[in-house]
C-alpha cells in the first residue's frame, strides 16, 4: 500500500490522478447507499421491535 501511495504521489500523469479520483468518489458513493439503506433497515427494525414491546 506504501509504495501504491509512493508512486501515486510521485505520477505527473493528470489523467492518472482524476482517475484515481473518480475511483475514490465511485467506492465512496456506494459506501453511502448502502449505511443509507441499512440505516433506514435498522430504523424500521427497531420501530416494529418497539411497537411489539408496547413503546411508543
């Protein structure tokens, strides 16, 4: 990992390095969805456990 971040720090490329940016961007984005997604999943879990114990 130390010498991708070597040789991507020491690469003149541009293109290279938007590359890598939009790489970063495309895995950060599906990150989001998916704590999105198991957010409102878990939200729906613990309401219907809630309602099933009698809370509010």
């Amino acid at each position: 990992m130390k010498k991708l971040i070597t040789r991507f720090l020491k690469d003149d490329a541009g293109a290279t390095a938007i590359e890598y940016g939009l790489i970063a961007a495309g895995i950060s984005v599906a990150i989001i969805a998916v704590v999105n997604g198991l957010g409102t999943q878990l939200n729906t879990t613990f309401g219907t456990i809630s309602s099933s114990l009698g809370g509010s």
